[in-house]
C-alpha cells in the first residue's frame, strides 16, 4: 500500500517566519502535487512535480520533489497571513488516476 | 471555462437512507474521481471513472457506487447511510486517465443524523 506521510501535521507561526513542510513516501510515485484548501471549499492545485530533483517556485513558495521521487517538500518564505490553509500533497499511482494524500498540514499564520 | 460543479454544496440525511451526489467536470475532461474527506481520515479515494467506465475502485464498502454519463458528468450513490458516512465528499476532473494534474470541485457535505 502506497502511503505520504505528511509532517508537521500542525503549523503555527508570525508572519515573515518562514516554514517548510516535508511529504515523504517508501513508494516512487510518477507525479507529485501540492494543494491548499480553505475551510468548506475543495483543494486547489499549487504545482505539480514530475521529475527527481526538480524545483519549482512560485513566488513565495518553492517545492522540491526528491531525486527518487519518494519525497517532496514545500518552504515557504516570509509567510503571510494569506497563506492560512490545509496544505496537502498529493501523489499519482500508477493506477490510472489515483490519487494518494498525505494527511495535510494545518497552517495558520497569526498577523 | 467552467470549473468543475459539484451538487448539492450541502445535504442532510437521516440513517438507514440513500443519497445521490452530482459532478460535472471541467469541460473537455473525460475522468472524474471521486474522494472523501473526514478529520480523521483524510482524503481518500473512492473511485474513477473515464468513458463510463470504472478503472479504480478505492477501499470502500459496496454502498458507495459511482456512474459516468456520456457528457462525462458522474454521480455517486451512497445507500443505507451511516452515521460514519458524514463527510466532504469531492470530485476531481482530469482531460485523461493518465493526466497528472487533478482540479476539484467545491464538494458536498453529507450530514448523516
């Protein structure tokens, strides 16, 4: 069974703090992507990543996907009170469209 | 272009009966699947379909069962609901089955009393 763990579970910090959470698998998976998800409303995608080792970076934020494609990770630098939300990663099986996801992390960010 | 629409947003049902939940994908996308989403579980897939036809199903008990219509519009049926059933359950719309980029729609929540 392929499992992300997710870490930290909980998250909560100033703005201009920066963060980093970490998703990590024992499975290769063929893509990895970032979602945020506000209270009541479904998860929007972030960025998707596809090969090891690469980096993407959108504004603030940077994600990493492991050189194995076992691993991701999302910082986030000086963080805003804007980028409260349920971060979640999320990886394709090779099962056609599943998906599996981590358990997300609760992010609050306190003007 | 449209989102992906999920009907009802919100939904309460008593024990013992049935549900069913709608999901127009994004137009042009062709697999739609199916998640749900508790504070214990987290997200978890149900199942997916692509062209009608179901190709993964998630592990989850016989009274959920799912469709896709020919216009790629999917519903998902929930029979003798429980308790436990209470969720955001949330579709994702993909142009393929192999597409990596899933977009999701707003969801429903099922309340089960």
């Amino acid at each position: 069974t392929q499992l992300l763990e997710q870490s930290p579970q909980f998250l909560s910090i100033q703005e201009g703090e920066n963060l980093t959470v970490y998703c990590n698998s024992s499975s290769v998976f063929s893509s990895l992507q970032w979602y945020r998800q506000e209270p009541g409303e479904g998860p929007v995608l972030l960025v998707t990543v596809v090969t090891g080792g690469e980096v993407k970076k959108l504004k603030r934020l940077t994600f990493q996907f492991g050189d194995a494609r076992k691993d991701s990770s999302l910082h986030i630098t000086a963080a805003q009170p804007g980028d409260t939300g349920l971060y979640l990663c999320a990886g394709l099986t090779s099962e056609g469209g599943k998906l599996i996801f981590g358990q997300g992390t609760e992010l609050s960010v306190k003007p | 272009k449209a989102g992906v629409t999920q009907t009802p947003r919100y939904l309460i049902k008593t024990r013992g009966q049935q549900v069913t939940l709608s999901c127009s994908p994004i137009s042009g996308h062709r697999s739609v699947s199916w998640y749900q989403q508790t504070p214990g579980q987290g997200l978890q897939f149900l199942f997916e379909y692509f062209s009608e036809t179901q190709r993964n199903k998630g592990n989850f008990p016989g009274r959920f069962s799912g469709r896709q219509f020919s216009n790629s519009r999917s519903e998902m049926n929930v029979s003798t609901l429980e308790l436990g059933d209470s969720a955001l359950y949330l579709c994702a719309s993909r142009a393929t089955s192999g597409n990596t980029e899933a977009f999701f729609g707003q969801g429903t929540r099922l309340t089960v009393v």
